[in-house]
C-alpha cells in the first residue's frame, strides 16, 4: 500500500514529525520460529526472507534494543510487545535477562511488558514469572475445539485446544493478567454468539481479529502467504467474508449490550466508542495515520510495521541506525500518512469514516466503485456493524458525556 497521491500534511503530521518521538515497538525475538504450523499464519514464512533460520536474539542485541527504545522516546509509560512466532522458544532466561536490561536503562519510565503466545509452552514457572514482573499475557485461542483446531495444529499436525485451555486456567489460577485473542476466519462465520459465550467463560478480555489472506499455493507444503498484489497470488480458503465478519461482531455485539458492558472487555466495541466520543481509540487500525508502531526482527532488522514485513519496508538495523532515527525517517511518515491520503475519495466521503479510517492498510486490495484502489474489504462488514450499533453508541456517548457509566446501556437495552 504505497500512494502515488500527493501527501496533504495536516497540523497532526506537522506536530508529529517537528514534536518530541513517540512511538512503540514490537519485537520478535525468536522472529516467525513457532512450534504451531496454523494455517493462516501470516508470520510463518518471514523466515524466507532470512535464508530460512530464525536464530534467538543474541543479549548483546536485546541490550542495544531496550537501550535505543527507552532512550528514543519522550513518553514516560513504555510497552514492550513480546511476539513470534513464538516468543516463549527464546526461553525463560531470555525474559529474565530482559527484565535486568529495562532495570539497567529505564530512568525514570515506567515499564510495561505484553507477551503474545500460542499458550503451548505456559507451565508453572512461567506463570511466576509473568506474575511476579507484571506481564500482560495474550492468548491466542479461535473459540471452541471444532473451530480452533481447524487451523492452529502443531508442527506434527497435533490438535492443541486441550493443551491451550489448560493453559489459560493455569494462567487465571496463578493470578497473571491475561486476555484472548481470537481469529475470526471462515471456520467461525455464523457462530459469533457460540464462540462469544464460550471465550466469556475463560475471561474477560477479548479481541476479535478478522483473517483475510491471500497465497499462492507451492507443489510441496503449505501455501506461501502473500501480497494479494503478486501473480498468482488467491484468497485463502480460510478467509472471513465482509458480511460474515460483520453478523459474527453484530451478534457478539447484542448479547454484550444486554448483559456485558463494564464487565467483559471486547476491542472492537471499545475502540468504536472511544472514536463515537472523538478519543484516542488506542488501536492503529482505527487512527486517521500510522507509522507509530516499529516491528523490531530477531535479528535487529526494524520494518514500518507488524504487517509489512516485506524487504521494501525494511528501515533499517538498530546495529547501524538509531530506531529513532528510523521513526522519524521520510520513508517511515509517509507510510504513516498514506493510511490516510491512499484511502479512495469514496471512503472519505463516507459517513462512518470516523469510525474506521479505513481499518488496517493490510486489508485494502478492494476497489471503490469507480476503480480507485485501496478500499478495505471488509468494508461492508464494517458498515453492517456500525450501522446495528449506531444507536447504541448514541446512546453510550451521552451518558459518558454526563458523567454516567456507559453501563447504563444494559438498562435502556432492556
């Protein structure tokens, strides 16, 4: 997604580019190295682009990196995102490690530390860890066995439902802070109450991610993930429809209005609110810009994000270059900026544009009616969604702007 439409910088691009550098990382230490083989994955094959290995972190890199991001940016609460792959094969020596560094060079920052897992290599020693030292653990976790198990297998081809659920009740007894994410692919189209009720039970933090991909299928394995701008390249069989991404969060969305609201936490919902009352929703996809969150490789490597990590969004090596330096490059405000000037004049004009500012640029290989590209498509997924909860939000916005707990919503539902 890179605009060939002439950049108009707003006040907000101008005070981010000449104001005082904050941004995020996330890091793969492991890189795409991960002991599950799921299906839509679009991690797993970055390994490719690194000669098919993906070596562990060396220390004297995660100390150049702790060092460069804590001295890089001006915001007094820094997050550290673990990711993968599989951020648990680095192994506990590794966190521990870490965790000295942060000590070592945090000033006077406070530190946060979040840590994406497949939930596979979470035991007791882990878990004491995570509590004694604050990590915010997400889980990931599609919804009851038929569903999950219909992409995320092990590297033998072994279910894993069994083996994740223990792990989040080990998790939620030994007290670590936790939440769930959940795919939502076409295995999960028209069970958005089921697969709701059922992560409900577990906890009381979720996410819904919706999984639209494209390959390209090879004579031997599983099929390469790719841009859908490359020859050849098909949408995945697993992919959620627009529509179908759409019932599945309207149907999640009514049974939490009528019983959950202040009481389960779901993403989407938050983040359509906060944009209802004109906040910070907290979520990339649904800013105006990007470019703020930097994607930190094993190796060093630092690209414009999570979901570019294509050689053409390589920014550089923390080894040579500073990361701030890198934030604050051309090429890296201009892929920020171009999640707002690539998006068609359709999707400006129209009227839930504040509310989704176009999703997330990894989705927008749709066309607007008149053959602009760059439309998202889940496009009319969205619209369903904003529409059955227009009133809703209304509704929510006014008692926050009294004063009053959004919560109150239940009583009107009802």
């Amino acid at each position: 997604m890179k605009s060939n439409k002439k950049n108009n910088y707003s006040l907000t691009d101008v005070a981010k580019m000449r104001g005082l550098p904050q941004f995020s990382t996330m890091v793969k230490p492991v890189g795409s190295a991960c002991n599950l083989d799921c299906n839509y994955c679009y991690y797993r094959d970055k390994s490719e682009i690194y000669g098919g290995k993906m070596p562990l972190m060396s220390y004297d890199l995660l100390e150049e990196y702790i060092k460069q991001y804590l001295s890089g940016v001006s915001q007094k609460h820094v997050t550290f995102c673990w990711h993968g792959g599989e951020p648990l094969i680095a192994g506990l020596p590794f966190y521990k490690k870490a965790v000295e560094l942060q000590e070592k060079y945090r000033g006077d920052k406070n530190i946060e530390n979040t840590l994406q897992t497949n939930g596979i290599l979470v035991n007791e020693e882990w878990c004491g860890f995570f509590r004694d030292n604050n990590f915010l653990i997400g889980v990931s976790l599609d919804g009851p066995r038929d569903i999950h198990d219909a992409f995320r297998r092990d590297c033998g081809g072994a279910a894993t439902f069994d083996r994740v659920v223990k792990s989040i009740e080990l998790m939620a007894r030994e007290r670590v802070e936790y939440n769930i994410l959940s795919t939502v692919n076409r295995h999960s189209e028209g069970r958005g109450l089921e697969v709701y009720r059922f992560l409900r039970s577990l906890g009381d933090f979720t996410q819904f991610l919706p999984v639209v991909e494209y390959v390209r299928k090879r004579p031997v394995g599983r099929p390469l993930i790719v841009s859908p701008d490359e020859e050849d390249a098909v949408e995945a069989e697993w992919s959620v429809s627009a529509e179908g991404y759409g019932q599945f969060m309207c149907d999640i969305f009514d049974e939490w209005v009528r019983y959950d609201v202040g009481r389960h936490y779901v993403q989407l919902f938050e983040v359509t609110l906060a944009n209802w009352c004109g906040v910070a929703p907290g979520l990339c996809s649904f800013c105006e810009t990007c470019g703020d969150g930097l994607l930190v490789e094993h190796n060093g490597d630092v690209y414009s994000c999570d979901h570019f990590v294509y050689p053409e969004y390589r920014l550089g090596n923390i080894m040579n270059r500073e990361m701030v330096d890198m934030y604050r490059s051309a090429e890296q405000q201009a892929f920020g900026r171009d999640k707002r000037e690539a998006l068609p004049m359709e999707c400006k004009r129209c009227n839930y544009y504040f509310l989704c500012r176009g999703e997330c640029p990894k989705h927008r290989f749709g066309y607007a009616a008149n053959g602009e590209p760059y439309k998202n498509v889940l496009c009319e997924g969205y619209k369903m969604f904003f529409r059955h909860t227009d009133p809703y939000m209304r509704y929510m916005k006014r008692l926050l702007d009294k004063g009053e707990p959004a919560s109150l919503v239940m009583q009107w539902k009802r």
